[in-house]
C-alpha cells in the first residue's frame, strides 16, 4: 500500500494504527489498485450519490 500511495510503509502504519483515513491525493490510487470504492475510503470527500454519479458517466463512454 505504501508503494501505491508512494509514501514509506512506516508512515502508512502509523496512519492505520493511528485510525487516520487516506489521504485525499491517495484515493483514486488506492480505489484502482483494491477496487475499494473511493467512497468506502473517504467517504466525507466522495459522498455516494457523487460516486454513482462518476460511475455513471463512465458508463456512458462512447466506444470507439
């Protein structure tokens, strides 16, 4: 995780043991790399009806 989030795994420790949320710049790496949604990881930056709303509008790409 600390590669992904490009931090030292020490500093990610200290955040979870601390109970600390990722950090905003974090998200969107995190969420491509778990497939944990950015709203179960910062919920308070990315409100569910905000992430359904970005899914949707993925969806709808046109294909080329």
């Amino acid at each position: 995780m600390a590669e992904v989030c490009g931090k030292k795994q020490p500093t990610i420790s200290k955040r979870l043991k601390a109970g600390k949320p990722a950090e905003p710049e974090e998200v969107l790496a995190i969420e491509a790399e778990t497939g944990i949604s950015r709203h179960d990881l910062r919920p308070d930056l990315y409100p569910q009806e905000m992430v359904s709303r970005d899914n949707a509008s993925v969806d709808q790409r046109p294909e080329r």
